[in-house]
C-alpha cells in the first residue's frame, strides 16, 4: 500500500467509525460498517457496507425511512476528510448476520469478495 493509500485509508476508517458510532446509537440492530477499496480506482472503487443484526432490523429501518439519513452521514463524513461519493446509492449496501450466515457460513471476507466479483451491491 501506497504512503498517499494508507493515508486516504486512515481518513475512511475515522469518517466511518463516526458514523459507525452514530448509527450504534440511533438504528436498532445495527451491528458494524466495512469497506472495501481499491486504491487505483478510488473513490469510485470504494464499497461500503452496512451491517445489521437480521433481515426484519434491516427491513424496519428501511420501513421507517433511515436509509436516506445514514446515506446522509456518511456522505458528509467522507466530504469532511475531503472524499467525495458521486455515486452513493450504489457504494453503500446494506446487509445482515443472518444472511451472511445462512449464505457464507458467516464468512464475511468471502461473501465481501463475492459481492466485488459479482457486484452485488445493493
């Protein structure tokens, strides 16, 4: 990893602990935040997942319509370090314990590569 990489690397995991933070608080079930990038196509690259205890949390929080307000945040956090998503519908995803369980026997690094591979994101 580039010097300039692991610098832009270290301002993503701030910006998305703030928000990690924020949506521990605010969003019941709400469990973690990763990412994935690659720094030769950043931020285009940048994938970002949000990840819920089970599907009826993800689904209640979409039903009460959060996903716009998280969306939000981290897209004013990012700005705030200076990285701008053009793209945020389709960089941020959401998903669950449950189905990465029930899909990937928990492995959440084969079902993050599997979704890069087939660009699942959703």
């Amino acid at each position: 990893m580039r010097k300039s990489d692991k610098k832009i690397d270290n301002q993503l995991r701030l910006a998305l602990t703030d928000v990690c933070d924020h949506a521990l608080e605010c969003y019941p079930g709400f469990e973690w935040i990763t990412h994935t990038v690659d720094y030769d196509s950043f931020p285009k690259s940048l994938r970002i997942v949000c990840v819920f205890d089970a599907e009826q949390q993800l689904r209640h929080f979409n039903h009460q319509g959060h996903k716009t307000a998280l969306l939000a945040h981290i897209k004013r956090n990012l700005a705030d370090v200076g990285i701008v998503l053009n793209n945020i519908d389709k960089q941020v995803s959401f998903d669950t314990e449950t189905a990465c369980q029930q899909q990937h026997n928990g492995n959440w690094a084969l079902r993050l590569n599997a979704a890069i591979i087939n660009h699942k994101f959703h």
